[in-house]
C-alpha cells in the first residue's frame, strides 16, 4: 500500500499517454484533458480496475500460458483451427522475441499477454474475416513494442469525426484499453489488433464511422456505459457506491434483500459479497489499519461500520459473523505499533534489548501469521475452492487464539514500560512471558509463547554468556536482572555481598498477587546466585591479576581450548537446543549443528581475539556495545546481518514446535542453564578460592583473627591478657597506643606479617561510666522482668566479672567469704575492671571480603567475652592471700575480728576454699566455652578452608559460624535456650 | 617470652628423669641432640621458648639446671649424643665429688655450702626470661641429693622468687626395694615437709606403683630404670604438652595447677596415664574416644601412685586435669564429662565441686604414636596421703629405734637436736590430717579446731 501514490500517479500518466489527453493548460483546446473530469475518473477506475483485480501486474505465467493453450484449443473446437494456429504461434513469437529475453525478471510478456487475454471479449465469436485482418499483424506488435509512436497525434486525428460528448470518452476507452494492450503499435497493427480483442460491438464503432442515427447513437452510448459499468470494477470501499451485485435469484442470497424490503430500509445497507469481505478481512489482518468494513471508533479501537451486510445475511448475521475480529485487530494493531517502535535500538533513551529481542520474537510470529494470511488470501482469490467466512473463520481461530494469548501476556508485560525502568520492564516481560507459557493450556500456544520466552531471553542470555565468559557484565541498557553497583569498589569490603544487586522494587512485589518477578526469579534465582558468584570471582580475579583458568600445557591447550569455545559460544544455542530436544526430540539438529559450530568457532575466534575481529558479522547482534558504538552505521547492516547471522539461532528457535502441557517451562529453563552456569561458577569458585587461598592467605588471615580475638593463640594473648591486667591491677591507665603496641609485639612472635593489622582501641572511661549506668538501670529493671531472656549475656557476665570483683573486694578486705549476691548481679562488665577494649583488624584486600566491618565487631564481642572469662580465671589463679598487700594489716588486726568470725586460720581456710568454688565454676564456664564452643569454631573453620568451597560459601558459613558463637556465648537474642542458661540462671536464682 | 619455667634437676634420679624428659621434648619439638633445629620441624607452630631459648648461633638450648653432688650421672649425660644440648655454664658438680652418700642431711647442708654457685646460675637462667613463671625440679625425695639439695633450694627458691611456681616432680621410693637405702623414711619425712611447705605442686611419681605398671601392664619382666624413666618422662612431657601447644585454654603452668589445688598444702597430685604401651609394642592404631580414655583414666590401674585399694575409705577425688591429646571431637569433652558425673565413676570431696577439668592438647606432629587419643590424669585425691602414712610409719618405727640417726647428727642440723625430724613428722601428720578431713564435709570448718601453723 506504500506506493499508492506512486501508483496513482503512473496511472494517471498511463491515461494521459495512451488517450493521448493532455493536461489542459491555459489556452488550450478543451479536447486537453483536465484531471477530475468525469470521464477521466471513468477510465482511471477502468484501469485500476483491470490493474488491481485482474493482476496483470502480478502475473502467473503458467496460468497465462493455459489460459492460452484453452483458447487455442477453443478455437480448435469452433473449427476455426487457422484462427488458434495463429494465436500459439503469434503467442510464442511474442514470447520468444529478445527485448524479453534480456528482461527476465520482469515477467513483462507474461503480463501484457494475460492483459490482452484479459481484454479479449469471448475472441471465438469474433468473425473470421476480421480475424483475417489481423493475420500477420501481433507478430509485428510485439516486435516494435519500443518503437515510439506520438498516440496522442494519431488518436487525435482518429477522433476529429466524433464530438458527440459523454460518448466519445467511451470510444477512447475501447481504443485505450486496446491501445494499452499493444503498446507501442503503428495503427494498421493496432486495427488488427482491435479486431482481435475489441468486442464487436466496440469494432462496429470504430469501423462504422458512416452516419448513424440519433437512435443508434443512443443505443450504442448504452451499451457502451453498460460494457464500461459491467467492466468497471468499483473498489466497493470507494467513495462511489457500486453497482449492486449481480445477485442470483436465489432467496437465499437475497436475504438482505428482502430484509431490506421488509425493513423498509431499502438502500440503507451496503451490500457486500463474501469475497470481498473474506478478502477484506485477509488484510486487515495483514495490516491492522482502519477500513472499509474494519473502522476505528473515537477510543481508537477498531469496530466494524454500519451499515454494510452480505448479501446473504441479515446485517445483525453479518456484524455478528465478523464482530469477533475487532479485538484481535486491537491487538494486532497495538503489537504492530509495539513491534515498530521496537524494531531497531536506540541510543536515547536505550531500549532494552530484551524488549528489541521480545519484538523481533513478536515479529517473527507475525510474520507467519502473515504468511498464513496470504495463503489464506491466495486461496480465496483463486476462488479455485469454496470458502466461506466460516471456513476463514476456522482458519483464523487458532490463531486468533494465539494472539489473545499473546496480547494478554503482551499487555502485563509491557504496561510499564514507560515509567518504569528498562531492568524492570525486562524482567517483567521476561517472568510475564514465563508465567504465560506456565499458565497456557493449549500446546500451540505454550510453543507460541515459549519461542517468544526464548527470542527475548536471547539478550539475557547472551549477557550471561559474555559474563561468564569474559567476566564483564556488558549491560549497556540496564536490563539484566543484577547489577553492578558501582559504588561498590572491588576492594570494598562489601564488595562480595554488595557488589552485584538483584533489583527487583519490592512495592511492586507485594502488589501483584501473582507476580510475573516471581516467576522469572523462579527459574533464575538459582541461576542468580552463581552468576553473581562468578562476576564477582571474574571480578576479583582480574584485580589479583590471575587468569580465571589455568593454562594448561601446549599440546592440550588447542583443543581444550577449542572445545571451551564450542563449550562457551553456544549458551545461547545450548539452552535453546536443550529446550528443543526436550520438547520434542528431533533428529534435525544434526545438520544445523555443524553450521553452528562452525559459526561458533568463527565467533568464538573473533570474540577471543577481541580485536578488530568485533566487526564480523557475527558478534554484531551479541554486542550491545558495539551496537552503541555503530549506532549509525549499524542499523543498515543490522538488516543484512540479521538473516544471516542470527538466523541461526533464531531459526532454531522457531523450529522449536507445540510444548505438551507436562513439560514445565520455568524447570526446562533451569535445567538447562543450571549446568552451564554452575559449571562455570564451579570451576571459577575453584580458581579464585584456590588463588586467596594460597596467594593471598586467606585463611591465614582468618586464622590470625581467630588466634587474637578468640584467643586461640592462647599464649600471645596470654601475654596481651597478662600484660592488661598487670597494668589494671596496678591501677596504672590503659591507651590504645600503647596496647597496641603490646599487642603488635605479641603477635609479631606468631604473625610477624600481619601484626601491623591489628589495633586496640580503648573506649575512654568516662564515657564508659555513663554508660554502663545507665545500663545498670536497664539491666536492673530488667532483672525485675525475672526471666527475660535476652539478658542471658549479661548474666556469665555479671556471675563471672562480678565474681573476680568480689572476691578482689574480700580479699583487700579481708573480710570474710560472704559476698553479697545481690550486688554482684547488678554489676556490670566495665565496672569489674574492665576496659572497653575492640581490637580492629584492617584485613588487607581481599582478606576484607570475609572479615568485614560486621564480622569483626562480632568478633570483638565475643573477644571481650573471652576476655572477661581470662579475666576471671586469670584473677583467681594467681590470687595468693599471702601476697596481697592488706595481708599484714589482716594479721595484726586478728585480736579485733577473733571472736565474731572465728580463728584468722579458719577464715582464709574458708576463702581458700571460696577461692577453690569460684575459680572452679570460672574454670568450668572457661572449659564449657573452650571446649563446646570455640574449639569446634575452629575445627569447623579449618574444615571450611581445608574444603575449600566457593567463597560464597565460605562468607556465608563463616558468618554462620560467628553467629552461633555469639549465640553459643549466649550473647544472641535468639530465642533458643541452651542448657547452660538454665543452669546459670538456676544458679541466679 | 611469657611462662618460661626452669627446670632443675637434682641428684642421681632428678638427671635421668631429667635427661628422658629434654630427649622426650627435643623429639617432640624436631631439635636434635645438638640442639639444631631438624629440617622438618622449621614450620612447627609449638612453643619452644618456654622450656629452650634460642642462643645466637640458632642452637636451642634447654632451660635447664643440671646439679649434683656426685659427677656419674651428669657425666653419663655428658658422655650421650645429648651433651651439646645443654649448656655447659648450667651444669654444677659438687667439687667434692662424694655426693650426699643417700642422707637428707648431707645434701641439705652441701646445698648451704654450694648456694651462692648455685643460685648464680639459677638466677643467671632467671634473668635470661622474659617473664618467668616458674621452677620444675625433678628430683627423688628418698636418695641424698635430690631429698636433701631439693629441699634446701625449694626453701631458697621460695625465699629468692616467691612469686614464681616451684612444681616439683618427686619420685617417691619404691616400696619392693626398700633395703637400698634404709634411711628412706628420714630422708623422705624431711623432704616432704619442704615438699608441703615450699612447693607450689607436686607430681607425685611413685616408683612402687611406675615399676609395678612396667610389670604388670607393660610385661617387663625386670623393668630398667631407663624404661621407668621413659614413663615418667612421658608423664612429665604430657603435663606441659597444654604449655608447649599453645591453644585456647591451659596456656601458662599456674592455670594449669591452680584448679587442682583448693588450698594451698593440698597440692600433691598423682598421674595417671593411658594408653600403657612400651615402644616395642607396636599396636595398630586404636580408635579411642574421649570417654574412653576419660574412663580409663579413672580407673586405679592406670595410676602412677601405689595407694591400697580400699574401697571402703572415705577417700575421693578433690579434683582432676585430664590433658588428652591427639583427634579429639572437642564436643565429646562435654559429653563424656556428664557421663563420668551422671555415673558418678569418680568420688569426689562433699564440700567442693566435682572439678573435673579437660585440656585438650595438640600432640608433636613429629612423632608416630599407635594411639589416636591418649590421655594424661593429674589428679588431687585424698588417697595421696597413703603414701604419707607409710612414710610416717616407717619413720616412726625407725625412730623408734633411733636407728640410723648417727649420719643425721653429723651435720649441724641434727648435732643440738632432732628437733627438725619432729617437726617434719608434724608437718606431714598435718598434712594427712588435712587430706584425712577433706574427705568430710566438715572440711570447710576445718580451720577452727585446727591449730594454725601456717601464719
């Protein structure tokens, strides 16, 4: 329909020159033809008519050629065997002459003859001395077809004789459609020529130009406008109303007819054949634009006009035989729009390549639906069967069907595409499409909709591809599911937890009920975390500077390398050639393989070198960023590229046929993806765990944390311990510097690298007082609450802390054992002496990834926990009555205290043995803790290492590992309660 | 360096133990007899500096002080593939070379007499430490010089470093032989009051209950000292395996005692070992569990201590270190600790906690052992002072016949009087009084009938 115009044009000029009319300038004769005349709009639609419906212009050859063989044969049969003689030969001549020959292509002979066939009115009848006339004469017409002639001077005298008005145009058609059958003829040629092909009664005008009578004159005017009318094919939809159908006599084909009449609507309705509106329908499905019996309403949707019935139908049997496509032609026409506003990428805003993919999946789709439709009109022009609307209607449902499906998968896909961002459009596109193909029940429809799951998936799966390839995640328009936080540096510390996000808007989560996220989160999800897991250990082994795979020794090297490209190229194909063969095992593959791999490896070649090679037609559509560098140039080759290239894929997509209901989509996605993807990240999770392992130490750092915070280098941090305590007990301050510097000593012994990491730092002490008084009113009023349960930290700390604390108290005293328990409750860590001590580690990059900020504040609880436990033991230990300073001022005032507690010796008898309890129950909380809880961390640390699991593994199981040490020290608020809680609260109690 | 101890060995005996146990740890830490460290122990992440320091020329060389009356034994030592291990400065022979000729008070008089030579080198060793935590003296408390030196230089140790631990490893007479030295009683009734009074602990090692082991369980038919002394090497090395293997817990020798020791003359412990084999008894590797080993610990044959088996005493356990190396699941401690409690395998004081405490201790990576697990019992139990008794037996009727006493008075201890034999015997009665009331509930109002000897 696009050369309409153009057509129109070349129409009006075809008139102009072969009636030699001319366009009428200023003072020009009248006989200059002025477009818009009458008779001008008369032999347009004469012409358009013999153009558009006769298709001359689109000729079958073999068709023309039998159409002349049965024409020679007729004339055979009428006996008139010189007559059909002439004809094949004339016929061949023409056919054979060289100004074809040289022309091919165009197919021109075939079309002028099937016009002159065409134009010939029932040739047999012809008399045959005219026939005579012609004789020699096609031969020479055809010969001299290029010659030019001036027609317009030769019609123009030919016509002198008549200006009789609305008749002479109908002249001028006669001679025009002869005339535009023998192009190019000299007139004798064009005589024989008329006689041949005119209809009698047009050859009686032309040969009798004697006198005739008004009545004559009359008659022939008649019979020449009913000729023209019965010739003239109105396009129904024209501004003209047609002639009414010549319908039979057939009640049944007159129903509207007489539905009319009885309606007394007569002339209201137009009436249509049911070819015009099967053919009708033809098209506006091939192009979903308003027409003659598909209009579009205010709302802009497409309903059917008023008044317009078959023939043969009540006009409410007719709107409600053809209603049933207007929704179809909304979507039709909403998915064309779509599918051309998505057609080529663009860089501003950048269109997700998902959605480019999912409309080229559409179009993919549409095309068939097209191809079916013009198989369909090709049927229904040949009229060599009967069809009927019904039988279109049949034809039509399933895919009409399909459509509806796919309009309404289309519709929640893509209803936010605008406001919304490109990563979420795609990843609602792409769990719509999931969810469509999960919910259709037919099995058409799956395949339909499954082709197009995978026609969108291609660009995901070709980030994938590249990813875990190459390791960069090239996601210019922002679509794929994760995302490179940018924020985020490698050597950030958050790096492995917060490097690559899964953006997903939580609102839109909790709206949808169903959510089409969720779906597509099905399938990936466990496809997300090893993607990231290898982009993140892509990532980290770039920076370290290791290649991601080992190399491996020449000779193996080319094949292994060889079959890590066929391995790689193929993600997308592997995935879809899996979901194939699943689908429906087919042999076919074998034969596209090899041009895949080959392909592949040509891809995979240039892809590895990664140069120039960028350019080669292959990688074009798996670029996006080339896409965004050639924006310009590329959208032309794009079109090249395309069929060439993807097709590839693409084709294999589409042969990928009906999907039974059993076979889940969201499992057949995964299925396939899994292995590739975990087998990737295995073997970079291998790599990488393997390089921080042993180049950068990672569990040695792990292990130095382990050995200062946990104190399992019990001997240095005996030395740290032994060292704080000296200094606290002999009342001389504490400061981080020179802790630190102590401690650094220390663990110079053990770790003389890594000493230089650790730092104490010293909360100041009046900070500390205010604070823990305040703690002291909430850890009393909670003390009320009796038996809450978060306290359960605070409860080893006050018993043990307290503990060391009262007895120092005594034993300056020297006073007797009884401590009083109630005060002891109440007190807290800092005020037994205790400074807040954190001990930093700056773990070097990488060591950070798994001793973050986070970890290492837990660390340091359970480092002041232990501390507090060494505190105690460590107290109780040394404590030696005889040495304490107040031990002299004891005995000599043993005469004062003699009568109330009893002898001095049995007093510090009883402390000794006060001593003995404490330090045995200190020693036993030491032991518990050593033994059921920071020993196993240890194993079970050194397991994890020694296992060497991905580093995701190992982040998450170490902090799993802490967090059950802080729950196991009872510094957690989970709800578990652990046997030791209940014997020490016992033991408040 | 933190937790040095110093090790003296006195005497005939205190040598050889001493010599088995710095070959034991040189085996275990990969030095050589040279002191050299071997090839394969450079990565070793044991604590050699709490028993070696380190000279300049890389030689690791043993904190030790090696002395003697009598030059034999310390010759013999020097005559070994070990005789560059020690330092030679640390190595004193008394120059009149006669030894103590197996009297309490000789040697204890000679150790006036040597003090200053002496106590050069224990305070030359003493400055060479950073932080000192204490003495380990290996000595016998029934021959001469280890009884009679030993308790002079625990009453100057204590004098000179009263903050610093004395544990002693004293080797109690056996019993079967007791004709070697007949003035054992004396000797042992006068080292045992240095022992109580001036020791911070005492490893009880027991030569009646070490030879009999070596017959009974380890079918030596005629045990030598050498394969006595590799026992108790053995014991001695496990006991300070927790120091050597630094790990979470036991990291210094005073938290290793002081849960053992509620008061402080109740400090003598005995040991018990487990498994028993000899080094030609090759047996394939055992799976052992915790609870295993805890078990067999308990039972009375694997005692190192010659205590009668009367099961119907009052005597119990006052508390117990079980240090237990190689693979052990360290969640099992906790486990077989309740079953032990649950079944009550162990009697333990009325008046006190069932201490039980569990080290668990790394083994030398560089030595084969059949055995997965093994175990090493240090125990305080009330039955110790059996041994006390029979001592105080022995010495009564001994002294009751005043025989053998002309040796004694000979030394200026015992010309006036003997005054300081009574005194001893009061000391060690009082020492089995304690033990004998700690068995009842009443021992926490011990200390008011008592009468106070200790202020």
């Amino acid at each position: 329909m696009a050369g309409q115009g153009k057509f129109d044009a070349l129409t009006k000029e075809l008139i102009t020159h072969v009636l030699g009319f001319q366009l009428r300038k200023e003072g020009q004769p009248a006989q200059y033809f002025k477009e818009g005349e009458e008779n001008f709009v008369r032999s347009e639609q004469f012409v358009l008519s013999n153009l558009l419906y006769h298709h001359c212009l689109a000729v079958n050859s073999h068709a023309v050629r039998r159409s002349v063989e049965g024409l020679a044969l007729k004339f055979t049969i009428h006996g008139q065997h010189h007559r059909a003689q002439q004809l094949t030969s004339l016929t061949s001549n023409f056919l054979a002459s060289p100004l074809f020959q040289d022309h091919f292509q165009t197919d021109v002979e075939w079309s002028l003859l099937s016009l002159l066939l065409h134009l010939s009115n029932s040739p047999t009848q012809v008399p045959l001395q005219e026939i005579q006339k012609v004789a020699a004469s096609p031969e020479n017409t055809e010969d001299e077809l290029q010659e030019q002639i001036d027609w317009a001077v030769y019609l123009r005298n030919g016509e002198t004789k008549y200006v009789l008005g609305p008749e002479e145009p109908l002249s001028d058609w006669s001679v025009d459609s002869d005339c535009s059958d023998n192009e190019g003829n000299d007139a004798t040629q064009l005589q024989a020529c008329l006689v041949k092909n005119l209809p009698p009664y047009n050859v009686e005008i032309v040969c009798s130009s004697k006198q005739p009578t008004t009545r004559e004159l009359l008659e022939q005017v008649h019979r020449a406008k009913s000729w023209l009318s019965a010739k003239t094919h109105l396009q129904y939809w024209g501004p003209k109303r047609p002639q009414q159908l010549p319908l039979s006599d057939h009640p049944v084909a007159n129903v509207l007819k007489l539905w009319e009449e009885e309606q007394g609507l007569r002339g209201l309705y137009q009436h249509l054949t049911e070819w015009e509106v099967m053919r009708e329908v033809l098209w506006v499905l091939l192009c979903p634009v308003p027409s003659h019996i598909f209009i579009l309403n205010k709302k802009g949707s497409f309903t059917l006009k008023q008044n317009i019935s078959l023939g043969s139908l009540t006009p409410g049997a007719t709107s409600s035989l053809l209603e049933y496509l207007c929704e179809p032609l909304n979507q039709l026409h909403i998915l064309d729009v779509f599918m051309h506003k998505y057609e080529f990428p663009s860089m501003d805003p950048p269109k997700p390549a998902t959605i480019l993919a999912y409309a080229a999946g559409l179009q993919l789709w549409r095309h068939r639906f097209q191809s079916t439709l013009v198989t369909l009109e090709d049927r229904v022009k040949k009229q060599e069967s009967t069809c009927t609307l019904l039988w279109l209607e049949g034809e039509l449902r399933p895919w009409l069907r399909t459509l509806a499906s796919i309009f309404a998968v289309h519709s929640t896909a893509t209803t936010t595409i605008l406001e919304k961002s490109p990563r979420y459009t795609a990843v609602r596109l792409l769990g719509t499409l999931c969810e469509g193909v999960e919910s259709a029940s037919d099995s058409g429809i799956r395949g339909v909709l499954l082709r197009l799951l995978l026609h969108s998936l291609r660009h995901y799966l070709s980030i994938i591809h590249s990813w875990l390839l190459h390791g960069t995640l090239v996601d210019h328009a922002q679509e794929f599911i994760i995302q490179r936080d940018e924020s985020v540096k490698a050597n950030d510390e958050r790096f492995w937890g917060e490097a690559f996000t899964v953006s997903l808007q939580k609102d839109e989560q909790s709206s949808d009920a169903k959510d089409p996220m969720k779906t597509i989160l099905r399938f990936l999800s466990p496809l997300v975390v090893a993607l990231t897991t290898v982009g993140k250990s892509r990532e980290l082994l770039a920076i370290l500077d290791v290649q991601p795979l080992p190399k491996q020794s020449n000779p193996c090297n080319l094949s292994r390398l060889k079959a890590e490209t066929e391995q790689e190229q193929s993600l997308e194909e592997v995935v879809i050639k899996f979901v194939k063969k699943t689908v429906r095992a087919t042999s076919s593959g074998d034969i596209e393989e090899e041009v895949h791999a080959s392909n592949n490896e040509e891809d995979a070649d240039s892809v590895l070198t990664e140069g120039n090679s960028h350019l080669t037609l292959g990688c074009k559509q798996e670029d996006p960023l080339l896409i965004a560098a050639f924006t310009d140039t590329y959208q032309e080759s794009h079109h090249f590229a395309t069929p060439a290239t993807v097709d590839s894929i693409t084709s294999l997509i589409e042969e990928i046929s009906d999907v039974p209901r059993a076979i889940s989509v969201v499992s057949l996605l995964t299925s396939a993806l899994c292995p590739l993807v975990k087998k990737q990240q295995d073997i970079l999770s291998a790599r990488l765990i393997s390089v921080l392992i042993e180049k950068n130490r990672l569990d040695r750092h792990c292990q130095a944390v382990r050995s200062v915070l946990l104190m399992e280098a019990g001997d240095i941090m005996h030395e740290f311990y032994s060292h704080l305590f000296a200094k606290l007990e002999s009342g001389d301050g504490v400061d981080s510097i020179s802790l630190t510097l102590h401690l650094q000593y220390c663990i110079a012994r053990l770790y003389p690298d890594l000493a230089q990491f650790f730092s104490v730092s010293v909360t100041p002490q009046d900070l500390q007082d205010t604070r823990t008084g305040k703690d002291i009113i909430e850890e009393n009023e909670r003390a009320v609450g009796s038996d809450d349960r978060s306290d359960g930290m605070l409860v080893i700390e006050e018993m043990t802390g307290s503990c060391a604390k009262t007895v120092m108290v005594d034993a300056d005293r020297g006073c007797t054992s009884h401590h009083n328990n109630e005060t002891a409750l109440s007190m807290p860590l800092a005020r037994v002496g205790l400074p807040d001590i954190t001990i930093q580690y700056q773990a070097p990059w990488p060591a950070n990834l798994l001793l973050t900020e986070a970890i290492m504040k837990k660390f340091n609880m359970l480092f002041r926990f232990n501390l507090s436990l060494k505190r105690v033991t460590n107290g109780l230990e040394r404590l030696k009555f005889r040495d304490l300073a107040s031990w002299q001022a004891v005995i000599r005032s043993e005469r004062n205290t003699e009568e109330s507690g009893g002898p001095l010796q049995s007093r510090l008898h009883r402390l000794q043995l006060l001593r003995q309890w404490l330090l045995c129950f200190s020693r036993e909380l030491h032991d518990h803790f050593a033994n059921t809880v920071f020993l196993p961390y240890h194993h079970a640390v050194e397991k994890l290492f020694a296992s060497r699991p991905a580093l995701t593994t190992i982040i998450a199981e170490h902090e799993t590992l802490v967090n059950k040490l802080i729950t196991e020290c009872l510094m957690s608020s989970s709800e578990k309660i652990l046997p030791l809680q209940i014997v020490l609260n016992k033991w408040r109690a | 360096m933190p937790c040095e101890i110093i090790t003296l060995q006195l005497g005939q005996c205190g040598n050889q133990i001493g010599f088995e146990f710095w070959k034991k740890l040189c085996s275990e830490h990969g030095i050589s007899p040279e002191g050299t460290l071997e090839d394969y122990a450079t990565e070793g992440t044991d604590r050699k500096d709490v028993f070696f320091y380190q000279a300049d020329d890389e030689h690791y060389i043993p904190r030790s002080v090696l002395l003697d009356l009598e030059p034999r034994v310390i010759h013999s030592i020097m005559n070994s593939p070990y005789a560059k291990l020690y330092n030679p400065e640390n190595i004193y022979i008394s120059k009149q070379g006669g030894g103590a000729g197996n009297n309490w008070a000789a040697g204890y008089s000679q150790g006036e007499r040597i003090y200053d030579e002496v106590f050069d080198i224990i305070d030359r060793e003493a400055d060479g430490s950073d932080s000192l935590e204490g003495f380990v003296l290996c000595h016998s408390i029934a021959g001469g010089t280890g009884s009679g030196l030993g308790s002079y230089i625990l009453e100057r140790l204590n004098d000179r470093f009263p903050k610093k631990l004395v544990q002693t490893y004293s080797v109690f007479p056996n019993q079967d032989e007791i004709s070697d030295v007949v003035v054992q009683p004396y000797n042992s009734l006068l080292t045992l009051r240095r022992l109580t009074q001036s020791a911070d602990c005492v490893v009880v090692l027991d030569n009646t209950a070490l030879n009999r082991i070596a017959t009974d369980r380890l079918h030596l038919s005629n045990p030598s000292f050498s394969q006595i002394n590799s026992l108790v090497s053995n014991i001695m090395s496990v006991s300070t395996a927790t120091l050597r293997y630094p790990s979470y817990m036991n990291n210094d020798l005073i938290g290793l005692i002081a849960p053992l020791i509620p008061t402080p003359r109740l400090h003598f412990l005995m040991t018990g070992y487990t498994p028993l084999t000899t080094d030609q008894e090759v047996a394939s590797v055992r799976k052992t569990t915790v609870l295993d080993v805890m078990r067999r610990l308990l039972q009375p044959k694997n005692m190192m201590v010659s205590t009668p088996l009367d099961r119907n005493t009052q005597h119990c356990y006052i508390s117990i270190l079980n240090i237990i190396q190689g693979e052990v699941d360290p969640t099992q401690v906790h486990k077989s600790l309740q079953r032990i409690r649950e079944r009550k395998m162990a009697q333990f004081i009325p008046w006190g906690p069932a201490s039980i405490q569990v080290a668990l201790s790394k083994k030398s990576p560089y030595i084969q052992s059949a055995h997965r697990v093994s175990g090493l019992m240090l125990a305080n139990h009330t039955n110790i002072s059996a041994l006390f008794e029979r001592t105080l037996k022995q010495y009564d009727k001994l002294r009751k016949r005043e025989a053998f006493l002309e040796q004694f008075r000979k030394e200026n201890m015992f010309t006036e009087n003997l005054d300081e034999l009574d005194a001893s015997r009061e000391v060690v009665q009082q020492l089995v009084d304690e033990y004998v009331a700690a068995t009842t509930p009443d021992y926490l109002s011990w200390g008011l009938t008592q009468a106070s000897t200790e202020s």
